[in-house]
C-alpha cells in the first residue's frame, strides 16, 4: 500500500517494499493487528531495502514467489526516489533477517503503464516482477483465476510495521483475516477491477508501511492457498493504516503480462553468464519515474510457471 514518507507519522496504509499486512496500531506481534504466522508459507519472499535520505535505514517490502526463479511484487517496491534494494531476496522464511533461501537479484521489470499515485490517488498498474539469479527449492503460489466475489474470505501476509506512526518491523512474519470488499467499500476512485479493495476482519488492522507487494491469498477448491493481490496502498487518502481499508493491486488481472514477460525474459544458464550477475541488483526495461514518492506499506530455471490458463479479462 503506497504511501509518501512525510513525518513519522505515516498516515497511510503503506509498507516500504511491500513486506507484510498491517494490524492494530500499539499492539506486540501484529500486521497492525495481525498475528505471528500460524503455518508455513514457503512462497513469502521478502526484499530488504531502506530508503537513507528519508531516515530508513532497515526497511522491506514483501513479495511472493510465483516460479522458482522469479518473484511478483509492487513496482513501488523496486522504483521510488530514493529508494535502494540491497540486491537480496529472502523466500521461505518466517523470519524477516533469517532462514529460508537467499538469492541475489538479477534483474526487474516494472509494468510499463506503472504510475505512482503520490499518496493523491491510488497506484495504478503497481506490478513488478524480480527474476532471481538462481532457482530456489521452495515451491511457488499459483495465480489464482479469479479474485472472488465481495466478502470472500483472504488472507493478508508480510513483515511490515506494526505501529500506525512508527517503523517497527517484526521479526516474526505476520498474517492477517481479511476479506475482498465491494468497490464502493474504498474510497470513489480507488478500487476497480484491477485494483482489489481489501477488508480486515478484525478490528483496527491492516497492512502498514513494509508490506507493500506482499501477497494476498485465498484457498483454492483444493484447500492450498492461491494469489490474488499485491499490496499496493491504502483504499482511502489521510487514513491511517489500522483504519483501513486496504488496496490490492489484483494478480490475474495481469496474469498475461507476468506470463509474457517471464517467457521472454528467461535466464541464461549460469555458466553462459559470466561474473556480472546482479551487480547493482536494479535493472528494469522501464525509464526512470520520477518525482515517485517512496512508499512504505502495506513480494526460470525451466520450472512451470504457477499460473494457470484463465478465460477471463487480464490488464497488459
């Protein structure tokens, strides 16, 4: 959930690299107010960064791994001013600076039609995709075909803050009870089909500043959890993140473009590649955005890609 760093008050549903969902402000161990994480998870990647010229010096964002060398999170999490990626991705793990798998970044794609709405309006088109520099053994969430109707049941993910006005990251991963809202639940404007209004269903919780491009996800028909959203910022403007509601940016609806831009961005084999992978850990097709304001809120190797054929619309 994109929000512009003012003061320390981060008035917003936001996390810096969309790391996690948010949970109730003052509350120890929430997404504010969310809970420590009640199974496992081994599609949750983390990204670290910070942003230094806005006094964030240990920052994340969150991500989720859809293939086993490739990850999906919110363009806001890899293009902002300011904003720097330590060059890592950390898939697996229920702890932010431990375990799991860590792998460096070889190279970003930022949706072409990305804009960043400034904290004014809402993200639009808030997708990006990190290619790894070697596959990883976790196995990757599927897209799910479709989001849902309003009032089906999800579930929000990440590491990001658990105070309204504070950078105060977990060190445990976080989950949060949500459910898919109805259009007119978020602010006029915000919410649309291919941006997903988002409901906690418990009080005073959200997705804060860290776990933007965190997933959502539902249970598909098989019991296993599918994606559906991206933490992209907050559903309404001067909320601050425990008020809600929350704005996810929708994972099918741009199901061809993650598909398009994975098929035609496949790695090379290691050994053809020489000694220059992931040097600066930022390199992306897309010109340089500027004036992004840095948003803190609330996610090859000839495996399958975890997405299936869908019949309905998609966003390219």
């Amino acid at each position: 959930m994109p929000l512009r760093l003012r003061t320390v008050r981060l008035a917003a549903v936001g996390a810096l690299a969309t790391a996690c969902t948010a949970g109730m402000a003052g509350t120890a161990g929430a997404i504010v107010n969310g809970s420590d994480s009640t199974e496992k998870y081994p599609f949750m990647a983390t990204i670290p960064e910070s942003a230094p010229e806005h006094g964030l010096f240990d920052g994340t964002c969150g991500a989720s791994l859809i293939d086993r060398q490739w990850v999906l999170t919110a363009a806001h999490c890899v293009k902002g001013d300011g904003l720097k990626l330590d060059g890592t991705v950390r898939v697996g793990s229920d702890h932010r600076k431990s375990g799991g798998t860590v792998r460096k970044i070889d190279r970003t794609f930022i949706h072409p039609g990305y804009v960043n709405g400034e904290a004014k309006a809402a993200n639009k088109n808030d997708m990006a995709l990190i290619r790894l520099d070697r596959p990883v053994q976790q196995k990757p969430i599927t897209i799910a075909d479709r989001v849902g109707k309003s009032g089906t049941p999800t579930r929000l993910l990440g590491f990001g803050t658990t105070v309204d006005t504070a950078f105060a990251f977990p060190n445990r991963l976080q989950e949060l009870n949500t459910r898919r809202g109805a259009e007119s639940e978020c602010a006029p404007g915000y919410a649309d089909g291919t941006r997903l209004c988002t409901i906690a269903t418990v009080p005073r919780s959200m997705a804060c500043f860290g776990d933007s491009g965190g997933p959502q996800v539902v249970k598909g028909r098989d019991g296993r959890w599918e994606l559906i959203g991206v933490t992209s910022g907050p559903g309404a403007p001067d909320v601050p993140c425990s008020q809600g509601p929350g704005l996810y940016t929708s994972a099918p609806a741009y199901a061809d473009w993650i598909e398009r831009t994975m098929k035609d961005n496949r790695a090379q084999p290691i050994a053809d590649r020489g000694t220059g992978l992931a040097e600066t850990g930022t390199k992306d097709d897309t010109a340089a955005i500027t004036g992004a304001a840095v948003v803190l809120i609330a996610a090859g190797g000839g495996t399958a890609l975890a997405i299936r054929r869908r019949r309905t619309r998609r966003t390219t």
